[in-house]
C-alpha cells in the first residue's frame, strides 16, 4: 500500500506561477512511475507530467515548455513546477505512483487539490 498526499493548490492569476508537491508513504520502496494527472470540471481526467524511477519526464503537449515534473527519491516527493499559467491550466490535480508488485502495475493515487487560474 502507497499513500500520497498533495499539497500547494491555490488561486493563482494568468501568468503566475505554483508549485505542487505530493508526498508518499507506505511501501515506497515498490514505486516505479509517478506523476501528475489533472481532472477540469465536465472533463476526463487527462495526463499532465510522469517521471521515472530513473528521471526520464513526459509531458503534456499543452504544459510543455511552462511545467516541470521533478522527483525527490530520498524523500519520496514529487514536485509539479507551474508556470505561465492559463486559465484553462484550472482543475483538480491528482498524484499518481505507480507500484510493481510481481508482474502487476498498480496504480495509487492522492486526493487531489485545487488549482484555479484567473484571467
């Protein structure tokens, strides 16, 4: 089991800059992927940013360029840098780590936090 608690969510103005961080627990010694998925209101959740175990990053289209994914192994903590926000960067962002147990990829998630950007 992989408990993941994020934080730094707020209100932000178009242009402006946050940062999240989710913090994980239990058996992280098991996660392989983790990264920052984001659900917007009448919207499927979608991909933001992964990192590897070993650093490699995937980001999406529409944040590439103003997101940064990165990762703190020693402290089980992955961070999303936002910058240049837009409003339409607004939605609820959720943390994802992904465990291997055996053959299987079990994905966890956290409870997700706010982000809303004004124009």
């Amino acid at each position: 089991q992989v408990q993941l608690v994020e934080s730094g969510g707020g209100l932000v103005q178009a242009g402006g800059s946050l940062r999240l961080a989710c913090v994980a627990s239990g058996n992280t010694n098991s996660i392989n992927d983790m990264g920052w998925y984001r659900q917007a209101p009448g919207k499927q959740r979608e991909l933001v940013a992964t990192i590897r175990d070993g650093g490699a990053t995937n980001y999406a289209d529409s944040v590439k360029g103003r997101f940064t994914i990165s990762r703190d192994n020693a402290k089980n903590t992955v961070y999303l840098q936002m910058d240049s926000l837009k409003p339409e960067d607004t939605a609820v962002y959720y943390c994802n780590a992904v465990v291997q147990v055996w053959i299987k990829m079990i994905p966890y998630w956290g409870q997700g936090t706010q982000v809303t950007v004004s124009s």
